[in-house]
C-alpha cells in the first residue's frame, strides 16, 4: 500500500468519521466507478458530509493507482477512504469540514481455489439505524466476526439480534431456491454493496428476510463484493450445495481469478464525476437499486429531531 | 493538538479497530490515572488484542503532556488512543498486531457556565452486543448525534432502540429520584466511564434500566466524563430541575472550571502499569464496579462459537 497517512485529529481515526470503497482495478481502469461514485455521494449526503470535487477524487486515484502499479501492475485492489478530515477533541465536526481524501492501490487478495463454507460467526451485528447500509468506518463487528472464524476459514455468516441472515463477513449473499435468486435486505447490518445492485439488477433477485433454517432451501448460494463479484458457497450450514458450476449470468469473466462483470463495465479513470447526486444515482446499477429498496436513501433514517423544549442559557 | 499521525493502513483508521481514553491532566498529573488503565487493559483483552508494556504507555502519554504543555499550559486534557496497528487491507488482522500506541494533549474545552438542557436526540444508539461498554473507535452514532442537536445546545439524551435511555452524547447520566442515585445499565450502548464507576461507588448509585417517562420523577440530575465529573443538568425534559447548588458529593473540587474528584485521586504520571489485568481491576475503582456489573467483563459478550460442521478444502 502507498499513500501518505492520516493526521493525529483526523476524525476518520478518531471516531471512525468517514466512508471508504474498494475498487478493483484491472489494466488500469476502475470496475463499475459509477456505481462506487453514485455510492460515496449518497453516503456522503447521508452523514451530513459535503461532497469532495470529482477532479479532486480522480486525482488522488489516478495517483494511488499509478504510483502502486510500479510494484503490483495494474490489476489490482484500490482502497478509497474519505473522513470527516481533521478536527478538534469530541464528536461534534468543525463547521466546514474539509474532507481527507486517501487512496492506497495494492495486490489482489489470494483467490479462494474452492467453494467457501459458510457457517454463523459468533458476533451479532447490529446495524445502526442511521448508518443502514452505508460502507462506513465502524467496523469492529467485521473485525471480531474474521477473528472468530475457525482456523482455516476465510468467510462466516453474519446474524443480526433477531437470528436473520444478514451477509458474509466480507461480501453479501445470494441464494437460489425454486429458481429464484434472494438476497437479505439492509436491515440488519449489511452494506449496499455494488456488486450486490448490479446482481440485484441482473438476476431480477428478490430482497428476501431470511433467518438460517430457509437456507435449507437453497440449491445455489454465492458471496459478491467489489473484488470478486462471484465466490461460490459450496457448503452452507454444513450441507453440500452441488451447484457451483459457473456464475449464474452469462458475461462474468475471471480477471486474476476474481470473477467479474462484463468488460463494458470497467470504466475509464477519466470517468467524469456525475454533477448531481440524483443524477449520479439515475445514471448507475447501484442508484436505481438504492432508489428502489428505499423510497429516500439519503437521508438519514432516524426520526424527526424533536422540537426543543427548551434552550441551552 | 500534538504528536504523530497515522499510517495510511492503521487499522484504527480503516476499521475504528482500536480504543481510547480521554484523561484529565492537572498540573502535569493524569486524574485517576488508574481507573483509565484497567478500563483500557480490560478493552484490549475484550478486542483479543495484546498489551502494550506500562513503559511504552507511560512514556507516549509523557511525551505528549511534555510537549503540549509548552502551548497549553499544565492543565488541559490528554487523548490516548491505541489501534491494532498497521495491517495489509481486510478486516482480519494479523496475526501478530503491533499496536500503534499515540497520544495528543491539547486545551480543556470550554467549560459550560450554565446547567445543561437535556432532550433526546434523534439518532439512536444501538450498542453491538460485543463492544458493550468499550470505548472504542466506533463512534459514528455520538458524531451523527452531536450533529443533530439544536442550535445552541452541546448535550442531548440519546436512546437505544426500545426507547429506553443509554446516556448523553458526551458522558453518563445520574439521577435522582426518592433520594436514591440512578445510572442506567451498558446495555444500551453506554460507555463504562471511569467517572461513572466513581459515582456509582461514591454514590453507591443503582443501575437502573430507564424509560423517559421515569425521569420525570428526578428531583436533580448531572452528566459525569473524564473532563468534568459533575456537569448538572437544569433542564431535563424541558423540566427545569432546581437542584443544581452543587456536587452531590464531598471533596469534589472545580479545577479550571471542571469538576474532579477529590485530589488525593490525581495520580503521578509515573503510576505504575499493574502486572496483571486482574490486579488492575481490584485496584481501580472502574474494575471494581465493572465486576460488579458483570461476572466476566473481560470476556467477548457473545455466544460462543458453533463448532464448524465443515471445513474450508
């Protein structure tokens, strides 16, 4: 990894103040940009942040990737992370924020050679209502999930307190049943990823409540996240799935292993950074998903602040 | 603020993967040095991180005093953060973490010359079951709730998902009610604060659970951190409470505007790093009622791990 690092007061650090995406990089060029800009936007928006300039994000990418591309060539991982930038002691942000913007480029993970087995984690993830889905800092309940994976392990399945399905550890899951794919919705603590809409969107998939005893149904079951779009599941809940032949839509291709949408999605870097947030989430998978799994998402869903009874003297 | 940043790859950055403790320093010496100490040993075992040595902790903690000393003079308040360390991207981490052990002392914030408003806020606390208590870098809920308060006022009431109250947005709250002292319990997403353990001895306080509606019947009410451990509360509910006359305790003083604890529990810096988590936790105030609180505060509150039906081939 490259880049420079994060001020002492950085609210990234602090509080975990900040959102990140992980980009997989091939030949130089970012898989689906639109769908992981539209995503930043509408977090940004969401935690009351305001919007770094396009030419300013492209930058700090073009430079991450091409100053990482010298040791680990242009297939690779992009981590974008934007914080809250520096501020001074306590919660409350400066007025203006000025956002940080970091990127580090770096090697593909090692691919998995074989479906994963996937059984429950031992830590509960408890989504945050306003935090629902967003891809932010908190992420002590992935970090104590991975910890507690048995040796040898790579992937578990998270629960929420009501025993539902929620997602991988590192990526969202899919399940076929009677023909039909299902994913779990954001309530419980997952991330709206990317490549979840651009599934969503393909496979016409239903967002499905789901608690662990339905996936005896399941014929079929695969993880996706930015990095590979498909890892197959080849044993859910200690049974054998037999059905991992090949990702369930035509077009996916393998690049360094890590399954992949079509190549007309691999956007150039140029990719121009959309001039509105609506349009940004018209104009990419991700957006229309969001739009459609929410009638409003971005905003932040917690209630009405409530009217002050009385003031501070 | 002084002291060195971060590596882009601290893990604290990327995931909040750490914790911190917000001490108190009054002419060079940390108040209730302690308590912080066992508080911060219990956290890093709880995370399944490893110690720092007492020397390398005492020594940043020094440095960073001795530094900002010179702007700031020799009261003020010490920020002393400690991640899991750099570590290549995922949340898994590595397998032998070196933490990065910073720490950054700066001014005390303005001090309150007035009792403080209480109201709820609308951003809700939802407390992962497995960070019970810890003051970890996760804290985007006390950001977005901060954020969310009226014009004018610096605290609000914040409430866990069944509506009962966890605490302000900046410290623990006591009341009272028929002459008894309440806090309410960590199950909602409070922090086991090192003052609140004081009080609750001091106090000898109850762990209430405590539905809004309940305080109606506080006849005086206070907010407690590491700043000032007696912040009264005028207004709560938009019911003015009258008793504000004074700390409900003896010996507490006003130490440029923040209220601590008697000085016989100012600490030199030199205090000694205990042994072992065990001694740390008799010794301390804080340990003595986070043991009273629950019979293992030191382990992961989670189930224990489902032995794994299959393995990863």
């Amino acid at each position: 990894m490259n880049a420079a690092g994060f001020a002492v007061n950085d609210r990234g650090c602090a509080f975990g103040d900040g959102l990140f995406e992980t980009l997989f990089v091939h030949e130089g060029r970012v898989a689906r940009l639109d769908d992981h800009l539209a995503r930043l936007r509408c977090g940004l928006s969401r935690l009351g942040l305001p919007e770094p300039s396009g030419d300013q994000m492209l930058a700090v990418l073009d430079e991450a990737i091409k100053t990482g591309a010298s040791d680990h060539g242009t297939t690779g991982v992009c981590k974008l992370v934007v914080t809250a930038g520096s501020g001074p002691r306590g919660y409350r942000r400066p007025e203006q924020p000025a956002l940080t913007v970091t990127a580090a480029y770096g090697p593909l993970p090692p691919v998995p050679t074989e479906p994963l087995a996937l059984d429950p984690v031992p830590v509960i993830v408890e989504g945050v209502t306003a935090l629902r889905g967003l891809k932010h800092l908190n992420r002590l309940s992935q970090v104590l999930a991975q910890q507690s994976l048995p040796a040898g392990r790579r992937e578990g399945l998270m629960l929420d307190p009501a025993g539902r399905v929620v997602s991988g550890t590192m990526g969202n899951l899919f399940w076929r049943e009677r023909g039909d794919w299902h994913t779990p919705p954001l309530v419980g603590g997952a991330i709206a990823g990317t490549r979840r809409a651009w599934w969503i969107e393909t496979l016409d998939a239903r967002v499905t409540p789901c608690a662990p005893g339905r996936l005896a149904l399941a014929e079929a079951a695969f993880l996706c996240n930015a990095v590979s779009a498909w890892r197959p599941v080849g044993w859910l809940l200690g049974r054998a799935l037999p059905d991992v032949d090949g990702p369930p839509a035509d077009g996916l291709e393998s690049v360094a292993g890590c399954w992949q949408p079509p190549a007309g999605a691999m956007r150039p870097r140029q990719n121009p950074w959309p001039a509105t947030l609506s349009e940004a989430m018209a104009d990419s998978c991700w957006g229309r998903v969001a739009l459609a799994e929410s009638g409003a998402p971005c905003e932040v869903s917690c209630p009405t602040p409530p009217s002050p009874q009385s003031i501070e003297r």
